[in-house]
C-alpha cells in the first residue's frame, strides 16, 4: 500500500493499538491519538490483577459469555482467537499460562512488559503516538478535531479507526465522552451501564460501619437459574466482587424491570443441610451465639454479621431459630438489592454504538472510511479474560476493515 495513506487511530487502548499493528503491517502510515498523558492506562490496571487476557475453554463454550452480540462478535474472534492471542503474547517475549479456573495470564502476572515490548514493535513499525489529544468532533471538511495543550488541533486522515473504550473508570481515560459526539452525528448508542459492577443494598448503620471492606470468602450467590461460587466483597454502600460480576448482567436487567433484585447467598455452599442441621444441633453450652456460628460452620465475623443482618429484617432472632430454619438461612440469605453501583466503579460497561450502525468489517456506515472497535461497541461479557479478547479482535477486525476499504474504495 501506497505509504500516503494517512490512517488516525483514536485510544490507545488494547483496541486501538490492535488495529494500528494490523494497519501498520499492512503498510499504511498510522497515528495514534489518545487524551490521556500515557497510553493504555485501563489495560495496566487490569495487570494489577494479573492480566486475565483471556480464556482457554473451547469456542463453543467461550462464544455465548457474550450473549445476544454472541454472533455478532464470532467473526472477529473466530479470526484472532484466544489461542492467537496466546500466541501473539509469546511472540512479544511474554508467555501465557491457563490457571486453574482455565482463565489464561502471562507468566509476568502484569501488563506492563507486554505493553512495553508491544509499544516497542509499534515503534519499529513506524506507528507514531500523540498524546493529550482529545478527539471533540469532526470539522466540516470531515478532519478529526483534537483538544490539545496548545489548543485545538484538525487532523486529516484517509481512515479513522476509534477505539475510545467504555466508561468505567473514568481517571484511566475513557470516559464515555465520545457518545454526545457520535450521537450528535446521527450514530445510534445503546446507552451506556454498568457491567462487571457492584450493587446497592440498604445495610443498617451497624453492619456498613462494622464490616465495609470485608471479603465473604467461599460463598456462592445465586440469581434466578445461575449459580456462582466466589468471592464478594461488602462495601459502604452494596456489595461488589467477582462472583456478584458474575451474575451483574442479569441482576442489573431484573433491577431495571422490577426496581430491586434478591441476590441469595450461601455462606457454606460445600455443606448439605443435614450436615448443617447436625452441627447446628450440638449442645451450646454457654457460648455465645456467634461463637457458635464460628465454631460450629467456620463462619468468619461478617458471614455471621450478614446472617445477623438479614435476620433483623425479617424480625427474626437467630439464636432462638430451631436448626433447621437456620440452616435453611445460612445457604439461602436474600439479600435486596436495590440499584447498580455507579458505572464510573464497574469493571466495564454494557452499550455502546449499536450494532447496525457498522457493517461486517466495523465500518461505520453512516461515516464511511471511519472504523470503530473495542469496549465502545454494544456488547458485554463478564470478567475471565471476555472483555479483553473482544477489543483485541475487534481491534485486528477494524484494522483489517480500515486496510480492505482504503484498498477497494479509498483515495490514492
Ligand atoms: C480494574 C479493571 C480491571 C480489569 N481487568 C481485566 C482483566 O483482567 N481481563 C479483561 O479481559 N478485562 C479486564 N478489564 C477490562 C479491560 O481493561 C477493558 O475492557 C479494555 O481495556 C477495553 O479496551 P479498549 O481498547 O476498548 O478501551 P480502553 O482500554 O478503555 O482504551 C480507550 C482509550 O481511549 C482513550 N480515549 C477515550 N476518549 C478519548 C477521546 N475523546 N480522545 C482521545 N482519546 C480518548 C482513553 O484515554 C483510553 O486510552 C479490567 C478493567 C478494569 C477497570
């Protein structure tokens, strides 16, 4: 390709920098555009956790987490897979291994050795990055319009590929700001949620003050047919945590129907009732109650708090309960939840520019020649690798888009 194809990639997210290796490989000339001072700052956060870049279950099992965009989204995962993803890790000198959940890391454990040998292969490519750069609109003569520190800025581009991420933590760049700015170019947007988030719960005064920040460990919460062990975390406000992201999706829709949603929790998924029953039965003595929860279930304190809590809603008093009702309440506790936590803490959001606004190659159509690719696109997936598999194909399949356009229809 003719080296004067000017292409503009816009975040410099694992989206955004995706499609500018695809570009650059592909000989074009690329810029990278990001608002923040650094690049990849969601993307390093996620390394703090270890970098869950993907999952090795098969395809057929790995496809459905992303639900109805499940079809939508094959295409480009199909193209660049997990294993491809794998193996693009290893060929950057950081190799990956499944851990026990089949959630696939790089040995690092952390993103910034990858970024770093990543953001050195894009140099070599001749792939440039400007930074403080904040995409505003286009102009009327179709250049991008830049926010910088020496004031605005119009770029001309023979593609334009965006990448500007969802609107979960928004110090790490992505905002969400762009949505105004397509919408008021005419592009449809699913309103942006929470995904991967916490939830409101209405604690009494005591148990937030007591046990805000401590983690229920080795529970199970259950919503409707789906079941999930893990871990969650009581916050000031809710509750958050790996197994309430699990089910966010559905807790998050049935909030949105009905005004609140009852999350059930067990604290002892690995003991049957009668198992329960017969421990709860020994003779008391004359401990106290919660030394009883605690010796007899290994409940920690803010298990037996939870316990505690839920008890004084209902108006019942855990001590006089027979065992078998207590049982029955040890792995079954409902709790209400009452709203999402706000999306600037999820993990990721939900929504984002509908699907029929971009064709097969993640054109927009309604802006031909411009290309968008990663979290800002309309689909969602739970935390295990999902989120960043999606904007990584994405990011190839937009780079491939943006290639295959300027070659059949672009200008010379
Ligand atoms: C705490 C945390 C942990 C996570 N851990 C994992 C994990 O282990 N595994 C996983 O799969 N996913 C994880 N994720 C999610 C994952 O990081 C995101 O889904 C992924 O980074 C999205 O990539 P993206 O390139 O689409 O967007 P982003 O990474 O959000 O990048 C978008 C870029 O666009 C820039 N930008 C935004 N607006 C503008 C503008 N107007 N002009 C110029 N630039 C702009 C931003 O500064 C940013 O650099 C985690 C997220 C968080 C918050």
């Amino acid at each position: 390709m003719s080296s004067l194809k000017h292409i503009a990639v816009v975040g410099a997210g694992p989206a955004g920098l995706m499609a500018a290796e695809v570009l650059a490989a592909g000989g074009a000339s690329v810029i990278v555009y990001d608002a923040m001072p650094s690049v990849a700052r969601k993307f390093l956060m996620a390394g703090r956790g270890g970098l869950n870049l993907t999952h090795s279950e098969e395809l057929t099992a790995f496809l459905p987490r992303y639900r109805d965009a499940a079809p939508w989204l094959a295409p480009a995962i199909q193209a660049f897979s997990p294993q491809q993803l794998r193996d693009w890790c290893e060929a950057l000198g950081q190799p990956t291994f499944v851990g026990s959940s089949g959630r696939v890391f790089p040995v690092a454990m952390k993103a910034s050795p990858l970024l770093r040998a990543w953001l050195r292969r894009l140099d070599a490519q001749g792939v440039r990055v400007e930074l403080r750069h904040r995409w505003t609109d286009w102009d009327d003569q179709g250049r991008l319009i830049f926010d910088t520190p020496n004031g605005p800025r119009a770029i001309a581009a023979d593609a334009t590929v965006l990448a500007l991420g969802g609107a979960s933590w928004p110090r790490l760049g992505s905002d969400g700001g762009w949505v105004s700015i397509l919408a008021a170019n005419g592009i449809a947007i699913a309103p942006l949620r929470p995904a991967n988030c916490g939830f409101t719960v209405g604690w009494s005064d005591l148990f937030r003050d007591r046990f805000e920040g401590q983690p229920l460990k080795g529970i199970a919460l259950s919503f409707g047919e789906r079941s999930v062990r893990g871990e969650a975390v009581v916050t000031r406000d809710g509750i958050e945590g790996g197994a309430v992201y699990a089910l966010s999706a559905e807790l998050r829709e049935a909030i949105a129907l009905h005004g609140e949603a009852i999350l059930h929790v067990t604290l002892r998924p690995d003991l049957e009732r009668p198992d329960l029953i017969r421990r709860l039965s020994a003779p008391r003595g004359k401990q106290s109650f919660s030394n009883v929860l605690r010796k007899a279930l290994q409940l920690s304190p803010v298990a037996i708090g939870l316990l505690q809590e839920v008890a004084k809603t209902k108006g019942l008093s855990l001590s006089s309960l027979p065992p078998g009702h207590l049982a029955a309440l040890v792995n079954d506790l409902p709790i209400k939840l009452t709203g999402t936590a706000g999306l600037a803490r999820a993990i990721s959001s939900a929504g984002g520019i509908a699907r029929d606004e971009l064709d097969a190659d993640y054109m927009l159509k309604r802006r031909p020649g411009v290309f968008a690719a990663g979290e800002m696109l309309d689909w969602e997936a739970p935390t295990g690798g999902y989120l960043l598999q999606a904007s990584f194909a994405t990011g190839v399949a937009a780079g491939k888009g943006a290639l295959k356009w300027l070659r059949e229809t672009g200008p010379s």
